[in-house]
C-alpha cells in the first residue's frame, strides 16, 4: 500500500498564551538603548522557544490548513499518541481525520486466509492483523475490497463534512486507481473463467498516515486520467 508523495508531518499541539501578568504602578523613566536591545534579544529568545515547542500547522503553499498528530513510524508510537487503526485500509491515522463510520462493513482477517510469504503457506498471525502490529500479510482478493473500502471513507467523509481524511483516502491518484481497477475487474467478471483462473495475490503493508484537508483536494485535486 502506497501513498503518493508519501511523507510524515509532524505532531502539532495548539497553545494558549493567555496568562495576564499585573503590573504595579511604578514611575516612568525613560528607556536607554542597552535596555532596548535587552528587550528584543529577550523577545526573539522567547519566540525561538516558542518555535521549539510549538509547531507550525501544516501548509499547502503559504495557505494554512489544521493541525494534525503524527502518528510516527512503529504501532507503538501509533498507539501510545491515539491514533487509529484502520483494518481494512491496513494504516494508521491521526484522532484529527479518523471516523468511524463505514468501518464496520468489512471484516478482512476472518472471512479469507492470510499468510506471511508470497507462496500462500505459512499462516499469518490474525491476532496481529487485527491489532494493527503485522507489518505485511499476503492473501488472495482483498485489493478491490480495500479500494472500495477508500472510495467509500472519501465520500462519507464529504457526506458528514469531514475538515481532513487520513492521507490514502485524501489521495486523488490513489482512488483514481482504485476505480480503474474495480472497473477492470468488473469487466472481466463477464468472463465465466475469470473468477476460477484468477490466481491474483495481493501483499499489504502496514502504513502510517498523514492527515490530508479536503480543502487542498478542492484547490489542487491534481487529477490524472
């Protein structure tokens, strides 16, 4: 499983800098240069620290969008920051554009056989799977159920006015390719002995989204045909 231009953005956390300090009344001098430059060399310090600890929201271009968890590179780091685990998309996304709804249509670890080499014989270990910890698994039609599964969460993510989507759901090329598999193999359902003859293996790897705004699918969907 592969998303385009694929890269990870990192953890953002808003913050509040409302503390009020109160100030007594005290008598006005006027200001000398050296005090001056104390007090910008003290301002750029704290802006420098603020930087540090507070990072900026990812952009598109100099157009802000949301900020968004990263959810790191192992299932631990995914775990440990609450990110969500997405079986039948088989990544990881970030709480800011996980949801719920449509997961629950598919069952991919129980009703087919997985297993961990290319030949189809060792079994994999279904527990892990499920748990979102098994880094690769191969199994025999699963591909256009898991393309479904994309097309259905970008338009359930339209349909409840979803502000970002995990990043292979918010990808233009990836659900192009999607619907011209399916189309593919719909096609060649026609075909009496396609479904007995079709020896198709599809390997699926663990993945670690980035949330994508949909607003930046609308501005540059970058579609290709």
């Amino acid at each position: 499983m592969d998303l385009d231009g694929d890269s990870r953005y990192k953890d953002i956390d808003s913050q509040s800098t409302s503390d009020i300090t109160d100030f007594q009344p005290i008598k006005r001098r006027s200001s000398s240069l050296p005090s001056l430059l104390l007090s910008c060399i003290a301002s750029f310090a704290f802006a420098a620290l603020l930087i540090t600890v507070v990072r900026w929201p990812w952009s598109k271009g100099d157009s802000g969008y949301y900020a968004y968890t990263d959810c790191g590179k192992t299932p631990e780091e995914a775990r440990s920051r609450g990110c969500t685990y997405y079986p039948m998309g088989r990544f990881w996304a970030p709480p800011e554009c996980s949801f719920p709804e449509g997961n629950d249509n598919y069952h991919p670890f129980r009703d087919r056989e997985w297993f961990v080499d290319t030949n189809l014989t060792i079994p994999a270990d279904i527990t892990r799977l499920e748990s979102g910890d098994a880094r690769r698994a191969f199994t025999r039609y699963w591909h256009d159920e898991h393309c479904t599964f994309v097309l259905q969460k970008l338009a359930l993510a339209v349909a409840l006015k979803k502000m970002m989507v995990p990043g292979l759901v918010g990808s233009i090329h990836h659900v192009n390719h999607c619907a011209m598999t399916i189309t593919k193999t719909i096609k060649n359902a026609y075909n009496e002995t396609f479904l007995a003859n079709d020896m198709s293996i599809t390997e699926s790897t663990l993945g670690f989204m980035p949330c994508v705004p949909l607003k930046s699918l609308m501005d540059n969907p970058g579609y290709e045909n």
